[in-house]
C-alpha cells in the first residue's frame, strides 16, 4: 500500500529532508523540511503539531500549557493539544475521543519524502488509523494520506474526518455547492447571534471567529476547498475524494469550520471522506492536500 500511494505523488522539486528531532516536550518527533516548508510530527500523541516557514510563525494552533508540560491531560478528559488528527465520523462515539486513536502513542518511521504514523486499534470503535505525511519538495504542499482499518471482527461504517486547529486565523472560507447553496448551521443554535461574523459572496462563504460565542458551519460542497488567512499567508485544505461517490456522514457536510470563542482562539478546519461500510480487514482512504502561499483563492 506504500507504494500505491507515493505513487500519486505530485512530481517533487527541491530535496526534503526527514530528521527525527526533540519538540516541545516530547523526543522522537520527526521534522519534514524542504528549506521552504517545514511539517513537525509527533508520534507520542498521534498528530502534526508544526506547519510553516523555517523559523516562521506556526500555522497551527498549539495548547501551550499541555505541550509545555505545564499542566497534564485530566483523566477521562480531551487531551485537547492542538495540531492536525484523526477521529472517525459521525461522532455518535459520544466524548472523549479514544485516546488509542487522538492523543496516544502512534508507532512511526521515515519514508521517502516524510513520515508515516500509525495509531493503536481501538477495540471500542473497531478501527485504526494509518498516514503518510508527505512533502513534495518546493511546492508549498504538503499530502496527507489517510488510511482507516476495520480492525474486526464485527463490520463497521465510518468515514474518515481529518480536524486541523489553526491558530486564530483572521478569515476562513468555505466553498459552497453553487452560488445558491446555503452553508449547514451545526451543532446546538448558537446563544448569542453569528450572522455578523458570516459573509456569503457567490460561491464561498467567509467566517470570522466570535471572541463570545462558538459555533460551527459546514458546507455540502464536493470537491471545494478550505481556505484560511493566518500569520504565517494563505492556507488551503483540500480533501481529494475518490470513488464511488458517497454520503457525508455528517449532516451532509464534508466541509465543516469550527470557530472557538475566547479563551480558545482556534479555528478548525475539517474535512471528511464519504462513509464506508468495512468489513474486517477493510480498509479506506483520504487524501488531503496542504498549500501554504502569499495568495489567496482566486
């Protein structure tokens, strides 16, 4: 399967670089560069918690207090660390995510041009997770291949959702179906109104985060983007679904923006493939596709 997916790799440009490194608190990271774009990945709790320039901001949201170790994960609480994960969709497996699959030791090695991870199955949802983080060199790209296994011995249904906490960036859009789609409102109704810090123009729909409220906006759209404006320049999430066309096991919604309000200020961007039916052994995929520029969408 390795090679099935290196295979789909955009032709690569300048050399990258694969280096295990110390970050944050935890030793046996692996940090993905190439001179241009960097990608830090964290084994001991399963995700990617760096994305930028060499020496730049981070794009990504980080809980500096959990990361440092100045304060540790409460039992049967979220170890909410930031960075970009993987959970199974819908989320009828109530909270906390299993730990086995966000926040646990994953098992990793380097790869031609990254790194690949692999959670611990998770007997309570029957399924493991697999990625190829991957940087094709001078491009502003980085490939997410996502993999999930039925791990048995009962079939399962769900789809993969890859959720990216960006660090309160000042914009986000959202692609829509078509200029006279509406955007999915999720979640409980929000108590305090949000319509001033959604702006709908053609296709797209741009979101601000509210300091006093949280909510949560998806789109039906196949084949859009998500695209946010942060420190670091523009960054686009684009999920790459392949066929058969399915359903979005989520109200509809394979793109969906999370907007936390004060203290948390991140913003999650969220992508979901089609649900699948797995028997044991199964297995399905999701690509995602990264891109960081000085250019916004056209």
């Amino acid at each position: 399967m390795v090679g099935l997916w290196l295979a789909s790799l955009p032709p690569a440009g300048e050399p990258v670089r694969v280096e295990q490194i110390r970050y944050a608190k935890w030793s046996g990271c692996w940090r993905i560069s190439d001179g241009r774009l960097e990608v830090v990945v964290v084994p001991a709790v399963g995700r990617i918690l760096r994305l930028g320039r060499p020496g730049g901001p981070n794009v990504l949201w980080e809980n500096v207090d959990l990361c440092g170790g100045r304060t540790s994960p409460k039992a049967g609480e979220w170890a909410n660390y930031g960075g970009d994960k993987l959970w199974p969709s819908p989320q009828t497996w109530g909270w906390p995510p299993d730990p086995k699959l966000d926040g646990g030791m994953h098992r990793s090695r380097a790869i031609p041009g990254g790194v690949w991870i692999a959670s611990q199955p998770s007997a309570t949802l029957g399924v493991r997770f697999e990625r190829e983080i991957l940087l094709p060199g001078g491009r502003d790209e980085v490939v997410l291949r996502n993999r999930m296994v039925s791990i048995g011995p009962q079939p399962v249904e769900w789809a993969i959702w890859q959720v990216a906490q960006l660090d309160d960036p000042e914009e986000v859009l959202i692609d829509l179906p078509a200029a006279n789609a509406e955007p999915i409102r999720m979640g409980d109704p929000p108590k305090i109104p949000i319509d001033s810090f959604l702006e709908k123009f053609g296709a797209s729909l741009r979101i601000r985060r509210s300091p006093q409220q949280s909510f949560k906006i998806g789109s039906a759209a196949i084949g859009g983007s998500l695209w946010a404006k942060t420190r670091a320049g523009w960054f686009e999430m684009r999920p790459v679904l392949e066929p058969p066309i399915g359903a979005f096991p989520d109200q509809g919604a394979g793109l969906q923006v999370y907007c936390g309000a004060d203290p948390d200020r991140y913003v999650e961007l969220e992508a979901t493939g089609f649900s699948r039916r797995l028997a044991p052994g199964e297995a399905t995929t999701l690509e995602v596709r990264w891109r960081l520029s000085q250019d916004g969408p056209r």
